[in-house]
C-alpha cells in the first residue's frame, strides 16, 4: 500500500521545538524498523505518538534514551545533540515491566531517585507524594508483583516522574487502568505539561488521545505519514459537509450537485457527506438540498483521528 505523508504545517509552524528526531533509520536484520522518521515536538504539550503495532513506535522511544543504537539520523534536545546529561533529565515508561518485581513499591521508587542523583531525603519525599498522587496511598510497603496490573501501571508512572524529568516518554501508559486511573493519569500529563514538561505518549486508544493531545505523529512502517494539530488533521485539506434531506434517504440529491461545488464522500442512513471543492460556497449545497425536500441537518463535519489513521495507515487502531 502506498500511502501520501498528511501534514497540518500551519497550525505547528514557527513553535518553539523541544525534541527533534531528523531522519531516524534503523533495520533489525531485513525488517525495516525506522526508515527515515522525522517529526519535533513543542514544549508544554502532550504529543500524541501513534502507529499499527510493529510500525516503529517502540524503537522510535528506545532510540530517544540510547538504547538502540541508529544506522542514521539524530535526536535532539532543546536544539543539540541529545548526550547522557540530557537523559538524567528524562524520563520514561515502558510498555512492559522495567521494575523489580520483589522489591516495596517505596524502597523501589527511593532507589530509582537515588539512581537520578537525589538525594535520600528528597526521593523519600518525591516517591511518598508520587504514591499518594497516583492513588497508591498504603500500599508503600507491597510488592510489585502483589499489585493489580493497573497499579502497577501507577507505579511506573511514579518511576519515570520521580525526579521531576524534562521530558517524558510514555509507552502505552492507560493501558490496563480503570476510568478512574485514566483520569488521574490524564490530569498528571496535563499538569506535567502546562509545568513546561514535554510530554511524548503512544497509545492505541483514539478516544483519549483526541481528548488529551494537542498534536500527534502517525507513523506506518518506520515512516511519518501524517503529523500536526489534532483539529488540523481532524479537519482535512478540504471542509466537508454533513447533510440530510427527510424525503431522500439514498442522498441522490447530492449526486447532482456540480463537482466544482462539491463532492459526494459517502451516504450512510440518509446523512450525506460531502466534501466541498476549494472555494465552493456552502449555500449553493444547502439550495439544491432544499430543492429535495425538507433539511433536517445540515453541519460542516470533522473526521474522528481514528478515521484519519485509518485513512493513512490502512489499518484500524
């Protein structure tokens, strides 16, 4: 399948830039894992990071933090080469397990702090507040391996926050949590983010990427395909109507219309999708509609970002 990069540069142009990764290439034996990838990320914002499963997201993630080595291309952090100073102040989330699984959620949470160069009195106060933050509060002495799978999610989170990091990479975080922890984790990037953190996450949930992100990257086989503000993308290169005549459940009203004013996308249970030619006028539509019979709707309509990725990737979320 060949697909046509998708890009909202208008709404992203000329914004401070954050994390840049320029070119990223990378091959795990005859699979092309990174082919080229570029995109930036803004500071204070949540950034969504989005692709079918063994599209490259993962390696994109282990490529920021150094472990995976690059074939090409750079990242880069507040406009220079990413070193290992840069990474103290990162941090991140994987999507499987990177803790101790026999060790106390408090002594473990103390350890990682320590490891960021905290001192003991200040991971003991950072690993207490992130505990109770994120709903842990009288757990401090459980094991890892005696918690649900979505407090263990809690706990890593409180892994990667522990010493107040710059950046932070989150890979799948909401998976496994109740509605309740999808909150809390929501209202913890957001706060993060209006700190002036620049927050980078993937997930397959659709929903609350759109909720939560300003912008996002859609990657398909190691490759950007579409990037930029999520309304932007949302929107489309072309405004697009939603119409429905009562008296004309087939929308064949809408197949008279003349290309130079629009175009008909679909027709699904008498609601007319259009997409309107560059410059067209929106009344024209409404005046043949209203020709047809009585209009019980008439909108523009935006894509849902599920139906962009669709759209780009050819694959559902």
């Amino acid at each position: 399948m060949t697909v046509t990069p998708v890009t909202a540069d208008s709404d992203v142009a000329g914004r401070e830039v954050s994390l840049e990764l320029i070119g990223l290439s990378r091959r795990f034996g005859s699979v092309v894992a990174l082919d080229g990838l570029t995109f930036s990320v803004p500071p204070g914002e949540v950034f969504g990071f989005l692709g079918p499963n063994g599209a490259g997201k993962t390696t994109t993630m282990r490529a920021i933090f150094g472990v995976v080595a690059l074939e090409g291309g750079q990242v880069r952090w507040q406009g220079q080469p990413v070193t290992e100073d840069a990474r103290h102040r990162f941090g991140y989330m994987p999507e499987e397990r990177g803790l101790y699984p026999s060790m106390q959620i408090l002594e473990q949470l103390e350890y990682l702090g320590r490891l960021h160069e905290m001192t003991a009195a200040s991971a003991r106060e950072a690993a207490r507040h992130w505990i109770g933050r994120l709903g842990l509060a009288g757990r401090e002495s459980a094991k890892l391996e005696a918690l649900s799978h979505g407090n263990q999610q809690r706990v890593q989170l409180a892994a990667a926050l522990m010493h107040d990091p710059e950046l932070l990479v989150l890979d799948e975080p909401f998976a496994g949590l109740d509605p309740g922890g999808v909150d809390n984790m929501t209202e913890i990037l957001a706060e993060r983010a209006r700190a002036g953190v620049t927050v980078v996450f993937s997930s397959h949930q659709l929903d609350l990427v759109e909720h939560i992100c300003e912008s996002v990257a859609i990657i398909h086989r190691g490759r950007v395909v579409a990037q930029g503000a999520v309304s932007a993308l949302e929107r489309g290169d072309r405004l697009r109507l939603a119409v429905r005549v009562a008296t004309d459940p087939g929308g064949d009203w809408a197949r008279q219309l003349d290309p130079g004013i629009a175009s008909v996308e679909r027709v699904d249970a008498g609601m007319v999708l259009l997409v309107l030619a560059p410059d067209a006028d929106s009344q024209k539509v409404l005046d043949t509609a209203r020709t047809a019979g009585p209009v019980e709707h008439f909108s523009f309509a935006t894509r849902r970002l599920s139906e962009v990725f669709r759209d780009v990737t050819g694959e559902d979320a």
